[in-house]
C-alpha cells in the first residue's frame, strides 16, 4: 500500500496521527491543548514510550505535575535508557517535594548523556 493512502490527520484516530498533532501543539506553545491528543494517543498505545514522554511534557508545561510524574515514570518503566524521560521525570519529582528521587533520576539522565548543559544545571540548583 502506497504512503499517501494513509490518513496522518487528527480525524483518522491513529496513534501516530494524535501523538504528532499533540506533538505539534506542544511546540507551538498550547500544552492544554496538547495534553488532549496525546491523551487520546496514550489509549490507543499504552505502552509507547515516546507517546509518555511527550505526554508529560505537556502535562509539566500545563501545570499538573502530579500526572506528569506519573507519565514520565512509565516512559522511563517501557524505556529505561530514554535519558529525557528520566530529566522530566526529576524536574516533575523536584516540583513536587521529591527531591531525592529527582536528584537519582538527573544523575541517570546525566551518565546516559554526558554534557547536556541543562541536565546539570538542573542537577547543580538541586543538590547544591
């Protein structure tokens, strides 16, 4: 079957279809907005780390940090080496009183990339 047979719009319910308009919105600055496709991409694809992960982007840029710790915890659960989840993870355990647990995951995020620059700036304002 041909690419351009495949709908990749919102409408068609397609996993890849909510999870790149979500992803888009996030971009463009709307995580409420952003939270409702990505939500809705979750269900179809409970177990898609990169679906999480953006999920709890936008859920930590809208505010609910509580579902957004949650999210980024399962995208590290499905995908333990994905250093970004365990950054979100430790900026959304840091914003709500975890800070031992924020600091464990930053040291992570850290050993899997050396050098990022925001991961140890995070890492420095938290332990220091």
């Amino acid at each position: 079957m041909a690419r351009d047979t495949y709908s990749t719009t919102p409408e068609d319910g397609s996993a890849y279809a909510l999870f790149a308009k979500g992803s888009e919105l996030l971009r463009e600055g709307h995580p409420h907005q952003a939270v409702m496709f990505l939500s809705r991409a979750k269900l179809i694809e409970p177990d898609k780390a990169s679906i999480r992960e953006a999920l709890g982007r936008a859920l930590y840029h809208a505010g609910r940090m509580g579902r957004a710790r949650r999210e980024f915890a399962k995208a590290v659960a499905i995908d333990p080496v994905n250093d970004y989840a365990h950054f979100g993870l430790a900026l959304a355990c840091a914003r709500t009183g975890q800070r031992m647990r924020a600091i464990g995951h930053l040291k992570l995020a850290i050993a899997m990339r050396p050098g990022v620059q925001h991961y140890e700036r995070a890492l420095a304002r938290l332990a220091g």
